[in-house]
C-alpha cells in the first residue's frame, strides 16, 4: 500500500487529526527497513523532567540524614542538574537555607550537668530564704563611653558638587575625618546594681 493511500485513508478516518502525509510517508520508509515497534526508540541522557517524584524522595532522604548538605552534592548524587535539585528542594519540599549561627549553641553533656547543678543550687538557696534570695544578687553591666558625642552615619554626610562626571571634591572632608578619627578615645564604664534602693 503506497503511503498517498495510507494517508487518504487515515484523513477519512480520522478528519482533522490525521498526521500529515510526510509523518506518513516518513512511518511507511521506516516499516518498510525493518521497524517493528510503534513506540518511541529510548534516548540516551537524563530523563526530559528530573523533577520525578523518586528524585524528590531522595533528596528527602538526603536532607533528613544531613541539614548541612546543598544542592550541588544533591544533583551529584542524583545525577540532576544544580538547577533542578535547588528547584526541588525549595519548591518541591518546601525547604530553605538558614544560617547556622542563629541556632541556639548546643551544650555539651559537661556544660549541662553544670547548669543542672547550679539551677538546684540556687533553688536551694530560694526555698531556705524567699524573702531576701533576690536581694543577695548584684548584676553588672559595661558600656563604652566616647570622649566625645560620636555622629551618626546622617549626620556625617556631607553635600560635594562633582566637578567631572565621576568624580567629586570631597578630599577636604576626608583629610578632616582622618585627623578627627586619629582623636578618637573612650572607655569602660563598669557598673553594678542590686536590689538595696538609697534614700536621699
């Protein structure tokens, strides 16, 4: 059968939805070599989507074992592009980056045993004497002191016209800023409250 036929056949059929005749006739040269299969020859690489929901699971499965772990060693070991993976973890699951410094610091089983030592301490302390317990602490706060009323960054700027396109005169200030920097001083102020209120 000639692929004008097939084609003829497959529009009365199928009207609007039938291939076109060089989709025909490009099937009927491949039948004709020896293909077998209606189905699509496997592609080598990566699937077209690496956003599958094995993917997801095991980039799950990473993040759970390890916090610490980013999205360039998640697409090394699924084999998936860095985009894909941060694409995965951030929209997919939900997850985002946060510094660790803002986590409380963790305690050594040391420095716990000691905090439970002196909270049982202190509670001691408190059931034998309620009344004068807080009396007996005296707290200290320390604070820089200037020689001088420090300008805010405000009101430190300065108005400077610009004599070429890039450029501004604005030495002079800084000539004066180096000299009042080279003055700065200060010192500690040390001081320790307790509960005792003076009378005048």
């Amino acid at each position: 059968m000639a692929p004008s036929e097939i084609h003829e056949d497959m529009v009365r059929t199928l009207t609007d939805n039938a291939p076109s005749y060089a989709t025909v006739k490009r099937w009927v040269n491949k039948f004709q070599r020896g293909r077998g299969s209606l189905e699509d020859d496997p592609t080598p690489g990566r699937p077209p989507t690496a956003t599958t929901e094995d993917n997801i699971d095991l980039a799950l499965g990473m993040i759970m074992q390890d916090r610490r772990i980013s999205c360039r060693q998640i697409a090394e070991r699924v084999v998936i592009s860095t985009e894909r993976a941060d694409n995965i973890v951030t929209k997919q699951l939900g997850f985002s980056k946060v510094s660790a410094r803002w986590v409380p610091r963790l305690l050594t089983p040391e420095q716990k045993r000691t905090r439970c030592t002196l909270s049982t301490s202190n509670l001691e302390l408190f059931e034998a004497d309620e009344e004068n317990f807080l009396a007996r602490f005296i707290t200290m706060d320390e604070s820089w002191v200037h020689h001088y009323q420090p300008e805010t960054k405000e009101q430190s700027k300065r108005i400077y016209k610009c004599v070429y396109k890039h450029t501004c005169e604005y030495e002079d200030y800084l000539s004066v800023l180096q000299q009042f920097r080279q003055s700065l001083g200060k010192i500690t102020l040390s001081e320790f409250l307790d509960t005792v209120v003076k009378q005048k």
